[in-house]
C-alpha cells in the first residue's frame, strides 16, 4: 500500500511503503483512518489523494442499495421505450410519418420555445434554434441526473429522448429538397417559413437535403442505440447488486 503524497507531510513517497521524509508507514496510517476497510476504501483514498476520477463512476454507478421493485420497473421502462424506438425508427421518412406520433407532440412547443432562445443568436442560429434545443434540452437533464443524482439509468432514459427527436427532425429536413408538408403556420415551404430550407440554403446543401435527411435518420438510431446499451448495462449491474441483497 503506497501513497503517490504522504497524507502527513504531503512529501512525495516515491512508490516506497513508508515516507522517507517522516517516516509514516502508509499501511498502519490506512488501517487507522479507515479502520480495516477492504481494499476498495484504499483505493478511493488514493484517488481523493491524487485528485483522480474516472468517468465510470458516474456513468455505471451503482446504489449501495438496491430496491428489488424499482429494478423490475427499470426493466419494464427498458423494455418499453426499446420497442417503441424500434417502431419510430422504422417509420416513413418522405410522408413524416413520425409527426403522428405521441412522443412529436411535446417536441413541437419545445421546438418553438428554442426558437426563441437562439433569437439573439442571429437569423441561422434562430432557424436551427428549434430543433437544436429540442435536442439538447433532454441532454442536459440527463446531465443534471448523472452528475447530480448519479442516476445513470434516467440518464439514459434522457438520452434516448434526445435522439427521437433527432429522428423526428429527420422529414423535416427531408422535406427542405421539395417542401410538401404543411407545417404550423399553414403553408408549406415554398409558401412561408421552413427552418431547414433556410439552414441548409445557407449551408449551400439544400439539393441534398433528402439524403441529409436519411443521415439524420441514421445518427439518431445509433443515439437510441447507445441510450438502450447503456441503461440495459446500467440494470445489468443494479440486478446483480439486487440478487445480493435478497
């Protein structure tokens, strides 16, 4: 057992067991601060001494305690938002199929809400502002719950949220090639306003809006993906620390 600074003196250890500059034995000095904890409390010691940290822990923590009840309903959840992603994913591009679904419905006031919010930013920013904040707003619930409550599992949850709306907002840019859809103010592109008719003229990309359309598509499946790796993972672990406490 070494210490990279003895906790005494704060000399450097050298990789020795005892300091060379007060002479603590780091063994005996451990076993008294944390009263024989198994080597798992050492190595937390050592980190916090060396101001370390690993990205893991916040991703794939685990409660101490683990209510059997909750990891049941997790699972279901799991389960649940896996198959309806599936059924998203899979739906019409051209014809905006996905507009009729439950989850669209409470990205459209978030999606004019960003508008909003991007205002200030210039007429590009305020035109991607809709769909951009649609996204991220999940993103940064998922961030407050991972850093904050070190729920990886909501995390997740919030993950895959944001990337339905990446693939709701796939016929939308889709449809900027040749608008056809009617949108909320009642007209179609061609007639009124389309964000993605503005951001990608501007980009110079408007002729290949419809298979930008199909990668959008693609990059929020492989989000959704990775949303339901991780929080499978993430119960994987929490049942395996329930089965103990049964």
């Amino acid at each position: 057992m070494t210490y990279a600074k003895c906790p005494k003196c704060g000399g450097e250890s050298g990789g020795l067991e005892v300091c060379p500059k007060c002479g603590l034995i780091f063994a005996k000095y451990l076993k008294t601060v944390v009263g024989g904890a198994p080597a798992r409390a050492a190595k937390a010691v050592d980190e916090e001494e060396e101001g370390g940290f690993r990205v893991s822990e916040w991703l794939f923590a685990v409660p101490d305690e683990v209510n059997p009840t909750a990891v049941y309903l997790r699972v279901a959840l799991l389960a649940l938002i896996a198959v309806y992603g599936v059924d998203l994913a899979a739906m019409d591009i051209p014809s905006g199929e996905i507009w009729g679904s439950l989850m669209h419905y409470p990205i459209v006031p978030i999606h004019e809400f960003g508008h909003i919010v991007f205002m200030p930013f210039g007429e590009f920013m305020h035109n991607l502002g809709g769909t951009l904040f649609s996204a991220l707003l999940p993103l940064i619930f998922g961030g407050i719950l991972l850093v904050k409550n070190r729920d990886p599992f909501a995390a997740s949850v919030m993950l895959w949220w944001a990337a339905v709306v990446v693939i709701d907002a796939a016929p939308y840019v889709y449809d900027a090639y040749k608008p056809q859809h009617i949108l909320l103010t009642g007209r179609t592109g061609d007639e009124g306003g389309h964000d993605f008719v503005d951001v990608l003229g501007d980009l110079g990309l408007l002729n290949k809006a419809r298979p930008i359309g199909y990668g959008v598509r693609v990059f929020g499946v492989g989000m959704m993906a990775v949303a339901l790796a991780w929080g499978a993972y993430v119960m994987w672990l929490q049942y395996g620390r329930r089965s103990r406490l049964d």
